[in-house]
C-alpha cells in the first residue's frame, strides 16, 4: 500500500483551491471585527475597547498568513503595546531580509549607489500607521480593525499588489490605557446626560493629550516602546499618524502642511508628503467625501510629536486630523455653527486648499472611519506605487546626513565644565535611545558626531532655535507655533554642549548601570543637579540621619557649598544605591547644619484634568518625593498641616482652582459639566484651608499659571507685572529665556548663576518692600537688557521683562509660598530647573 498517496492527493486539492479564480482559501474563514466581537463596530453609540481590538489582531494573526502582530512593549500601565504586520504571503516569509534591506537603505555607509539601487529594487516600502495617541480620538482603533481585515482577506489584484509593494505596520492604539478608560467612561454614561462627555481625569496616565509632546524626550513608557521599533528595528520609510480635531469646520485635514517649515529638514520629506498627502485629498474627493482641507492649522516646524520627530531622521511623516463626535455618539452641526478661526481657513469659505466644503448636517463615527478609511487606502497605495523612489530617497537623505559632519563636525560635552555632568550622561543615553552614535573621547568627555545618519537630529536637539517670522499678509503678525517654538536640550537640561571637531573618538558610548557603592561611612551629596533627588530621597526614608548646611562651609579639609547634604552611613548607603551614574558620594563627616526630614508632599488635582498635574506627578514620582494626590474636597476639610509639609498646586488657571470652571478667551460662559461629583472647585472652603495651611507652618508652591490664585487668595507683595498685557504687547510661546539666580537661598541651592528658564506665558513678579511678619526673597530675574532675554526660540515685548523676578519665595511667620512664574518641570524635560522645584519641597521639612 502506497501510505503517501492519500498526503499526495491533499496537496493536490489545496493546490487546485489555490488555483481556483476570485478565491483566497483562508479568507472565508477569517471573521470580519462584527462578527468576531458581536458588536456592531462603526455603529452609533458602539466602542471596542482596546482589550477586543488586541484579541481581534490576535485572531487575524492565527487565521491569515498576510498579518502577524507584534509587541512592542507595555504600557504605563501594563497593557501590551501591540502592531500587526501587513503585508503578501511572499513578503512575510522573507521579513528578516526586508527589515535587513529597511535598516541598510536608512544607514547606507559604505554603499554604493549601484547597491543601493540594487537593495531598492529587491526591498519594500515599511508603511507604518498609527492610530488613537489621543484616547478621545477614538474612531481610527475601530477603522483599523476593519481595514486589516480587509486587507488580510481580500482577493483583488489591486490589493494583492500593495501588499506585495508594502510592509504596513498597522498601530491600532498607541494609548491602550487611555482607549480603554475613555471606552469605560462613555459605556458607564451611555443614556445619560454626560453620554459622550470628557473625564475628569488625564486620558494617558501621566501627561494625558501632551503624550505626543514627549517624543524627543522619550519620559513614558510607550514613547519608548514606539522609537525603539521604529528607529532601531523596522525602520519605516514613511509615518502616518491619525488623529481627530473639532467638530465645527474642515471634516478631515491631510497634508501638505501650514506654515512655517523647518528649514533644516530634507526637502525630499516634504516632495513625498506634499505627494502623498495630495493623494488623500484625491481619493477622498473622488469617493464624494466634502470638507477636505490642506495647509490648515498643522504646522511643519516644532519636533515634540510622533511624525514630527521622524522628519529629522529621514522619514516621510504625515498626519491627518478628522473631525470629531462625542466619542461614538453623532453631533449635529448646524450650518451657521461651522467656522474657520485657524491658518489657512480665516472664514468657512470655499477657498484653493478647501475647494468642497462640508454643508454641516449629522457627523457620525462611520463618517470618521470612512475618512480614515480612504486616507489610509490611499497612503498604501501611494506607497505601492513610489516604492523604489521611497527606498532611494531615504539613502539620499541619510546620506545628506552625514555629510553635515563630512570634516569632523559635531558636538562635544567636556566634562569638566559641566555643571552637573549627570544631567550630560542622562543626554548621551537618551541620544543613544533614539539610535544616536555617541563616543566616549579620551578625556571621557561625549562626543556626538555629525557623520550619521540622524546628525540632522542631532543638530536639531544641541542648537538654539529661531522661530522663522511667517508673515501671511504684509504688515500683519507673524504665523504664531502650533505648540512651542524651541526646544534645545542643552538649554533645558543644564548641559554645555559645544561646536567641535574631534577625530580620534572612536569607543562609542553606550548608558552604563551604577557599579558598586563608592563609599562606606557617613558621606556629603553635593546640591547640584536634578538627579540627585534621587538619592537625598532615597536618604531620607532609610531611617539614618541627613542634616544640610545652610551657608559655604569649611569641613574635613575642603569648602562645600550651601545646600550639600551629609548622610550618616545609613542614609549613606540608601543614597547610593539609588543615584545614577554620575553623581559621586564623597566620604566627610557632617559638620552642623540643619537636620532635613522626608517631606510630606501633595499635590492639587482639579476635577478639569491637569496635563502639568499629571507631568508634576510623574516627575515627582519617579524621584522619589512620593506625592499624595487633593482633590477638592480633601482641601476643603481643612487641617491640611497634620498630614503635609508642601502642597504643590501646578499651572492651572485661577478660575479652574476656585470654580472648576475655565474662563474662555471668546468671552462665552457655555461650560459642558461634568457629574456632579466631578463638579466645582476649591471654593471659599479650600482657599481657607491653604491660608490655614501656611499659617500653621506648611509651604505652598504655586506654579506658573497657578501663582495669579494665589496671589488673589493672600495678601502678600507679590504681584504679576503682565497681568493687563495683551498679545500684540507681549507674546513667548514655549520659548527659552535666561534668568539670574539668586544661588543663597534654600531654593536655588547648587543652581548655576544663570539658569535658563521655559516660559509660555505672560507672567513676570513685581515684588514691593513688605510689612510684619512678611518677608519675600528673589529667586531669578530676568536680564536688565531686553536684548540679552531670549535663548532660544521667539519673544516680543521683552521690554516689560526688564527688572522683574521669575520666581520669588514668601514667608509668612513659620509659613512659605514659593511662586514660580514658569513652569520649572515642563513635561519633564526641563532637567536644568527641576531642582528648583525639588529645593523648594525639601525647604519645606528643613529643620532650624
């Protein structure tokens, strides 16, 4: 008996399945998003959350051969980061080499340019398309879904060729924390009159919608996940990242974008998004989807969000923005509620870039995930069709690269003339997490060289910025940033970085864990850096002894500056175990001083979520301060003094702080409330309470836009010399300034004297001589030159900055405020003044 034939005649029926015209012989088997999670996705008043997506991929991985899903990391909060891999039967099963040809097209050192056409013809366009970084734009996690089922069980020619042209790596959420609370949400109030409404919490654990400010820095865990993947793994040629945008004016925006550009980035990034994003609009056009909208609102300038960092490493990056609904519930727009108000769409008129404009009526979620749908269509076939050119450009752009360091050219961090050379290692590593070469020199000093294929990153992060002045209409403003106009790490972290030219730097450098403790015995912390909290935090809750010296002192045979700190040798022992590398306990006795505590630390959460709440957090904890969340009512009870020694209240605007309630700058008084228990603010009742707290010892810290509360709430000889100013009169949005430190007081201990300071707002203090018990110290002042005010970045009216203070401390009998008229955490990148914040904590438990 032939035991063969029977596997013999199964081969030839899968054979002739295969063979059989208009039929794809794993697609009837694989469950459309419907059929697998029984809702009806798309429908009104529908949400998946994304625990059911993430099981959908799953399923499309186990029945298709064209998906496979991929994780990327965990989230903040532990879900699993998931991306599902798109692309021919072919292709998947040579994937190793296609990543191998992705990654030497975007480093093409020693290629020639035969090779690299060679390595064009033989690779694939990496396609990568992100959905729902901003958990209430919401409608991309349900189209995604949809179109990977389409795309792994279609049978057309049309879509067998795209996939064969393309790798698409297909995000369905890069906010899985936040899809799932704002699915909850909506489900819990579904029938209610909150139905559709927003949370009274940040929808990203920590930093809630600035979650796409954060890819330069990389703080939270998924900004790491997604750059590892991207700039050391796959390396895609091209970016789409889907968002959603109001309900009331364009329907969909594509690119190209608004004014200004980046004169920096490759002009090829912009011929292939202008492209592609032409191709949108087209597609959507043709499918008779009105309100398409170009070089409106979106700029092409600032690097903080997802593509946006990508154009300077030599991807095509685009975004689309889709508008709105409450979630899954439709809105109805009437036609007299439509409007412009953005560059490039002044009034909601027909216009060049907007030529159909959308007549108003229902807008649904199927409307959004139609939109999605087409661009994403048309960007895969855009893709398809420019594969070589995408494959060639992005050689030619890495090498243009590379040439900038063509005679040595880069940047070097000496050492020796850091103020805190822990703050230059946490650069060098975070410069190395984004794929950057960095070499260690002989003199180990850093040195980050030009010749690499992200040397316009590079230089991108160690230079100053100026905000290119785009003029739309002679003789009117300027075109203002759509989120901040600099950026320079060297700046915000407290590093001296410096235009060099090395050669000889050749062992690269990469992050190193702390070796074994440096000390045994009682030990001295000197006051300098933000790093160091780490380790005076750790001091402080080991039990053992920490006493601070409030003046320069002589001690053990050497000066130490005011603010070190002194550890017997179990404080000691705890503080070295938890500093980074860079910091160097010294072994000294501890000369008197003034014994310093663990401050008890909380810090204000508004019911109208706070993103600087959420980024105060997040700094605060992953220092080791341990903050305690008030709400309202827990201030409102009063004896605050029994349980905290400092109580922050971040950049929240007054009116928020006393009503919960923002006052808006069109004057209108519409508020969408939240449930009642979600309502109000800190009232009459909580403004006793803090008053009550400083009087009986505590220190409150007020932080830029908070300050304006607290100086109408007490009567100190502090106020805001900018209060009345208007915009045309002064105007610093996001930029960097410089300021003098007053370095003799607990605050600014182990600060430089001249610090540079992130400021977006109007907000710089007159101070007067006060009276009683009162008594007020100047912390940093801006420059008496105006000229010498700006950093980086764009200012007008720095006139009115002349002699006025950015940060001033109050005491009142045994009670403190600290107001800081800038934000000296900002998103956590702002490693330079962090210790400012962390001083003025520890102030609060220093002993007499």
């Amino acid at each position: 008996m032939n035991r063969s034939l029977p596997r013999f005649l199964v081969r030839c029926a899968l054979l002739a399945a295969c063979l059989l015209p208009n039929t794809t012989s794993f697609a009837a088997t694989i469950p459309t998003p419907s059929e697998y999670l029984k809702l009806d996705i798309g429908a009104d008043r529908v949400l998946a959350d994304y625990r059911q997506i993430r099981s959908y991929f799953a399923e499309l991985d186990r029945l298709s051969p064209r998906v496979q899903m991929q994780t990327l990391g965990k989230s903040t909060l532990g879900e699993d980061m998931v991306m599902a891999v798109i692309t021919s039967e072919a292709n998947m099963a040579r994937l190793p080499r296609l990543k191998e040809i992705a990654a030497k097209l975007a480093d093409p050192r020693g290629l020639s340019d035969a090779q690299v056409a060679a390595l064009a013809e033989e690779g694939r366009a990496f396609l990568l398309i992100t959905c729902n970084i901003h958990a209430t734009e919401i409608g991309s996690t349900q189209m995604a879904m949809e179109w990977a089922h389409a795309l792994a069980s279609a049978d057309d020619a049309e879509t067998k060729r795209r996939l064969d042209e393309v790798v698409l790596l297909l995000v369905p959420s890069l906010n899985p924390d936040g899809q799932i609370m704002e699915t909850e949400w909506y489900r819990k109030y579904l029938g209610t009159p909150y139905e559709g409404g927003r949370e009274p919490w940040l929808y990203h654990h920590y930093t809630g919608h600035d979650n796409n400010r954060d890819w330069f820095m990389l703080t939270q865990a998924e900004t790491k996940a997604m750059s590892r993947a991207v700039y050391r793994e796959w390396f895609p040629q091209v970016w789409l990242d889907e968002h959603q945008m109001g309900s009331t004016g364009p329907r969909i925006f594509t690119p190209p974008y608004a004014e200004p550009v980046d004169a920096d980035i490759h002009p090829l990034v912009w011929r292939e998004v202008n492209r592609m994003g032409a191709d949108m609009s087209l597609r959507l056009e043709q499918a008779n989807k009105s309100g398409v909208i170009y070089g409106y609102a979106f700029d092409a300038y600032w690097p903080g969000g997802t593509k946006n960092t990508a154009w300077f490493k030599n991807i095509s990056g685009l975004l689309t923005e889709v508008a709105s609904v409450k979630l899954a519930t439709p809105v109805y727009v009437d036609p007299s509620e439509l409007s412009g108000g953005r560059k490039g769409l002044v009034d909601y008129e027909r216009q060049t870039n907007f030529p159909n404009p959308w007549p108003g009526g229902w807008w649904r979620l199927r409307d959004i995930m139609d939109y999605e749908r087409i661009a994403s269509d048309a960007i895969l076939e855009s893709s398809a069709d420019l594969r070589r050119d995408l494959l060639r450009n992005v050689a030619a752009r890495a090498r243009a690269s590379i040439a900038l360091g063509a005679n040595g050219e880069g940047f070097l961090l000496p050492r020796e003339r850091q103020h805190d050379w822990a703050a230059a290692l946490k650069l060098g590593d975070l410069l190395v997490e984004h794929g950057v070469e960095v070499y260690l020199t002989e003199d180990d000093d850093l040195w980050v060289p030009l010749a690499q294929p992200y040397g316009n990153f590079v230089r991108e992060m160690l230079t100053t910025q100026r905000y290119p002045e785009v003029k739309l209409v002679p003789g009117k403003d300027i075109v203002r940033p759509y989120d901040v106009a600099a950026w320079s790490l060297p700046l915000m972290m407290g590093v001296t970085v410096e235009p060099a030219v090395v050669r000889d730097a050749d062992e690269r450098y990469s992050p190193v864990a702390r070796g074994p403790a440096t000390v045994a015995g009682p030990a001295a912390l000197l006051p300098n850096g933000a790093e160091r909290a780490k380790g005076l935090n750790a001091a402080l809750r080991s039990g053992g002894r920490v006493v601070v010296i409030d003046r320069t002192t002589e001690s053990a045979g050497r000066t130490w500056p005011a603010g070190t700190a002194f550890l017997d040798a179990k404080a000691a022992a705890a503080a070295d175990a938890a500093l980074p590398p860079g910091i160097v306990l010294e072994r000294a006795p501890a000369p008197a001083g003034r014994a310093l505590a663990a401050p008890r630390v909380a810090l204000y959460k508004p019911w109208a979520a706070s993103m600087d709440e959420g980024w105060t957090r997040f700094l605060l904890e992953r220092h080791g301060f341990a903050p305690r969340t008030l709400d309202n009512a827990t201030i409102q009870k009063g004896n605050l003094r029994a349980s905290f020694d400092a109580i922050v209240l971040p950049d929240v605007p007054k009116e928020v702080i006393a009503t919960g309630k923002p006052k808006r700058d069109d004057g209108a008084t519409y508020f969408a409330e939240l449930p009642p228990e979600y309502r109000g603010g800190l009232d009459a009742a909580g403004a006793a309470a803090l008053k009550a707290f400083v009087q009986a010892g505590g220190t409150l810290i007020a932080l830029s836009g908070a300050c304006e509360y607290v100086t109408d709430v007490f009567n100190i000889p502090v106020s805001n010399a900018l209060a009345k100013v208007t915009p045309a009169d002064f105007g610093c949005p996001g930029s960097i300034l410089r300021a003098h430190v007053n370095a003799e007081h607990p605050v600014t201990w182990g600060m430089p004297a001249e610090a540079a300071l992130f400021v977006d707002k109007p907000i710089a203090f007159a101070t007067q001589p006060p009276a009683g018990e009162l008594d007020r110290a100047v912390l940093a002042t801006y420059p008496d030159d105006p000229r010498d005010v700006l950093l980086s970045g764009w200012i007008t009216g720095e006139d009115k900055l002349v002699r006025r203070s950015a940060a001033v401390a109050v005491t009142m009998g045994k009670g403190k405020i600290v107001l800081f008229g800038f934000r000296p955490q900002h998103r956590a990148q702002t490693d330079g003044t962090h210790p400012l914040l962390f001083n003025a904590l520890w102030w609060s438990a220093l002993g007499d």
